[in-house]
C-alpha cells in the first residue's frame, strides 16, 4: 500500500493517539496549554516500559553504571554555574519567514536596499492581511528577489495568491533587523528565558527565586561525589537519572517532539583524563587505531573511544526495542556547531514523519561541568584515584534522551496500514500498530470466542488471572472477534489468545485445555496448551 504522505501520516498518528488514549493534549476542555501533553492509559504504559527498559540496560545489567533520582528544584546558584542562566536568557530574534532563532547580539550590521510592505491581498477571493513586512537586498540584487521573500511570507499567513501592497524603497546602512540569511524582517529583540521560574516559600522575592530544572544531568554533576562514596564505584563509572526537565520553548511544535515539559533519561559517565591514563598504562588508544565493532572497555581507552562505545550501546539498545539502524541517522557534530566545553557531540537522529530530527545527543563534556560546581561552591569535585594514585577531576561522557520523544518516534515507526479480511472475508484497512513486544503497552489480549457461554468467559478469565502476573493483559469480550482483533491491532498489543470450545473440551479430550494464540503483525494464528502460555510469551516479551 502507498506510504500516507507526511502531513496526513502525522494527521493519522496524532488522531489515533487520540483516539485510541495514547496522547492527549493537557488540559483540554479548557483549550489546551501550549507545549503541554498528557498520557492516557497506552501512553502511560508505553513511556513507563521505556523507561524501565532503559534503566534496566543501563543500571541493572551494569556493573559500573548507578541510578538517582535527584529533586526537580535545586539550588539556583547550580543555573548559574551550568551557564544555564545566562545562555537562558538572552535577548534572541526571530526570522519572520523561517522562524530562526538567532542570538540579537550576534547578527552581524548589513546595508542594502529595504523594500517595505504594508499588507498583501489575495487575487480572485479579495482576502487581505495588514501584517507589514519589509526584506534587505544587498546592492545589486533586483527588486525581484525582494518580492519573492515578501510573497511567501504572506503565503504564510494563508494568502495563498498575494498582490503586494504598498511597496516602499529605502537605502539602509549597517542595520541588525534582518536575517542575513535570506534579508527578511527578524522580530523585535525579546528576552528569551528558557527556564520556568518559580519561588520557594511563600514570600515571592528575588532571593526566593528558583528554577524547574531543564535538564537533570547537574544534578548528577552536583551528587557525584555523594553518590561515589555511597555505592563504592571507581572511575570509569557512571550515574543515570530518568526525570522530568521543563523548558519554557518558544515555538513548540511538531506534535510532542517539542515540549514544555518533558521527561529525560541522562547518564553521565565518568572517566580518566588523557593525562591520567597515559601514565597508568603508557599510551592513550584512540578511535583511529580500535575495532569500533568491537567495542569492549579496556584500560587504555580515551575519551574518543569510551564516546564512540557509547554511541555504539545506545544505537544497540534502539535497535533493542524496535528502532532499527535504518531509521537511524548518526550525526557527528561538526567543529563549528559544538558547544565551546564539548570535545565531540553525536546526535542520533530519527526519521520522523516530519523530518529527520534529534532523539538524543551524545557529548563528550570534558570536566567541564564538575569544574564550574567546584567554582561555583567552592567543594573539591576531584577524586582520588588509587589505581592510579592520582587526583583529577573526571571527564565525562553524557547520552542525553528523551523519553517523549522516543515514544513519539516509536508510535511513528510503528504506524502501519495493511490490507486485512473482514468478517465476510473482503480486503480492508488495517491500522496496525507494531510496537516490539518489549515495549508494547498491553502485551497479550484474552477473548472468549462468545461472550453469552459462562464456560468460555471463565476459563477466559483463568487465562488472564494465569498471564497477569507477568504481563500486561486486556481482557475483551465485546464485539464479533475479528473487531476485537482489529481494536488490539490498532493498540498495538502484539498477541492475542482466544478460548474456544475446543478450550473446554467439546471437540475431544486432545485439545482440552488449548487456545489459540495469534500473531498481530502475520494475523497468524496457532493452537498451543495454555501451560505454555506464559513461558513462551515471558520470552517474546522480555
Ligand atoms: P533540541 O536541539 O531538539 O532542542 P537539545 O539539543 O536542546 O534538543 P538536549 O539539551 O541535548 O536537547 O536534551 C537532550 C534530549 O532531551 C534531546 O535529545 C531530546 O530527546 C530531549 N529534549 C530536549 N528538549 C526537549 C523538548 N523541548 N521537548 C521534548 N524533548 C526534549
């Protein structure tokens, strides 16, 4: 069947998010809250199995790797030392055509010929707007290009055919409104505080004034010392938190991809500087002269190669829950994107509908951030490395994820139409929903083939009272059998058990006590004894 193009694909997904009790948008029934989600009861189960699954690849199958849960509101000198509240409140611009956000500060002065307009109007259906707008040509462009940037701007704002109006020349020299990119009108310059604001106490003065974090990593950072002593880890070793982050974005967008309030899942990975190492072991292995396919710690190893090994494990664990690499993009930051104290950033991408986009960064942060706490404090964040017998500040390494976003690129990638019989065995639609078993949100559905015999709704629920410990189970007996398919295939739950009269009996002793287990993606279905029931789906799900 022909891929749904993007914008109605995403239509479609964000419907049945609805629909279905995915995703809801917050605070509905009084006109939403921009930037705001909330789960209903298959979200909810979906970002808790990610989590869970995350944690348990990252803490409880590792030796070296300890969890936190640390207070969203902390310290607010901790902002100050993360740079958080200065690059967090700058006075930015944006791009009146691309919405580009650029720091004010830094658009570089340009002169040129400005073309003014005062409004544009449709042909044919005489709608008109009044927004003005004016677009920079450097000298010697003609005045063609100017219309141009002006006309899409109004297409923009729904003047699908605009004549221009009013159109006005002026020479202007060393000006800083406009996009140097492409010459359109930037915004006012607004001060832009990304962090949500909040008091502690009652009394809401400044000394009161604190912050919802946006991000739990410093949290990490300000605990390591804490967390060191308290589970007697050693460097290389590493602290992960899953938690809620706030951001106070000024153009959410995209569905959930761009929130408000979001969930993060960071690690911070400590490790020995260069310096430390090359006198421990002689030398310093680099990701130019390893294996990167096979990848396994080793003493020697650098920054490069431990940064390289991580991008590797999260990659791994993507694929792990259904994320295959072809849906993936690896990108290397290059020179001139990375932050100044990031040494290597690696974005794993994913391929959204509407784009290729940031699902998580991997940085390789130096000790910059444990240096500015031990500024900022005053309290020593170096450690005594007695395999080394050296002091140091550890460097670090941070996987940086959200879980908001995976389970947007999850119910993405899982998104599927396909062709299927109905009842009376004509082809239909079929939304299907194929989530990895791993982290579907109800795992296994139990139908009695009728719901009017109290034998098969029975042993029905002996089967859901059997498979519950377990797993997540939906128990449905409304509707023909096939719509009860379809409603699971729609929620994604990757197998269905029906119990039939051959359950109970009626079609001879041999297939007593046997159902019928069904495949959501092949629709297949095979009879099985209901004592294999849970050790063979423990396994698919696991
Ligand atoms: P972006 O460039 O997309 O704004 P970022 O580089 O600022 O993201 P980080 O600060 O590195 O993001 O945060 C790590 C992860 O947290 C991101 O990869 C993303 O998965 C998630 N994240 C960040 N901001 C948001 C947001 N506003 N809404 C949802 N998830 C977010």
């Amino acid at each position: 069947m022909a891929e749904p193009k993007t914008t109605e694909l995403m239509e479609k997904i964000v419907s049945l998010c609805k629909r279905r009790g995915f995703i809801f948008q917050s605070s509905e029934i009084y006109g939403g809250l921009n930037g705001f989600w909330d789960y209903g009861p298959l979200g909810a189960e979906l970002k808790r199995n990610i989590k869970d699954c995350w944690w348990r690849s990252m803490t409880q199958l590792r030796e070296d790797v300890v969890g936190l849960e640390a207070s969203i509101i902390m310290h607010p000198r901790i902002w100050e030392a993360s740079g958080h509240t200065s690059t967090f409140s700058d006075l930015m611009v944006d791009c009146l055509l691309t919405k580009k956000r650029f720091r004010a500060d830094q658009i570089e002065p340009q002169s040129g010929t400005a073309y003014f307009y005062t409004g544009a109007t449709e042909d044919g259906t005489g709608k008109e707007t009044k927004d003005v707008f004016s677009v920079l040509l450097p000298p010697g462009k003609p005045p063609e290009s100017a219309r141009k940037v002006a006309k899409q701007f109004y297409q923009q704002r729904s003047i699908n055919n605009p004549t221009l109006l009013g159109e006005r020349v002026e020479q202007v020299k060393d000006s800083t409104k406009y996009n140097p990119e492409n010459g359109s009108l930037l915004t006012e310059p607004r001060p832009f505080n990304l962090m949500l604001e909040t008091y502690v106490g009652p009394v809401q003065s400044s000394e009161n004034k604190s912050y919802l974090r946006p991000e739990t990593a410093q949290a990490i950072f300000v605990q390591y010392k804490s967390v060191l002593e308290a589970s007697r880890q050693k460097v290389p070793f590493g602290i992960c938190q899953i938690g809620k982050a706030f951001r106070n974005e000024i153009n959410p967008r995209n569905f959930t991809f761009r929130s408000r309030e979001f969930e993060q899942m960071e690690l911070e990975f400590f490790i020995r500087p260069e310096e430390v190492i090359q006198k421990m072991t002689g030398s310093v292995a680099k990701l130019s002269d390893s294996q990167p396919s096979t990848l396994n710690p080793q003493p020697n190893w650098g920054w490069e190669l431990w940064h390289k090994y991580w991008v590797e494990e999260r990659v791994k664990w993507y694929e792990s829950i259904g994320l295959s690499r072809d849906t993936l993009v690896e990108y290397w930051q290059k020179k001139d994107e990375l932050a100044h104290y990031a040494k290597a950033t690696v974005d794993i991408l994913f391929k959204f509908p509407f784009g290729t986009q940031e699902l998580e960064g991997i940085a390789a942060r130096g000790d910059f951030d444990l240096t500015q706490h031990q500024k900022f404090s005053g309290k020593s964040m170096e450690y005594f490395d007695e395999e080394a017998k050296a002091k140091y500040v550890p460097h670090v390494i941070e996987p940086s994820a959200g879980v908001d976003r995976l389970a947007l690129a999850l119910i993405c990638n899982a998104y599927c139409e396909d062709q299927a019989p109905d009842e009376k065995g004509k082809m239909e639609t079929r939304v299907v929903m194929k989530f990895h078993p791993r982290i579907a949100p109800l795992k296994v559905a139990v139908f009695p083939l009728l719901k009017n015999k109290p034998e098969l709704v029975n042993k029905t629920k002996e089967v859901r009272d059997l498979l519950r410990p377990h797993m997540t189970v939906f128990y449905d007996e409304a509707g023909a059998i096939g719509r009860r398919y379809r409603r699971q295939d729609e929620a994604g739950t990757p197998f269905g058990v029906t119990i039939d009269f051959e359950t109970l009996g009626e079609k001879g002793p041999d297939l007593k006590d046997t159902v019928t287990l069904r495949d959501r993606d092949s629709m297949k279905q095979e009879r099985m004894k209901i004592s294999e029931l849970v050790p063979l789906l423990v396994e698919k799900i696991r």
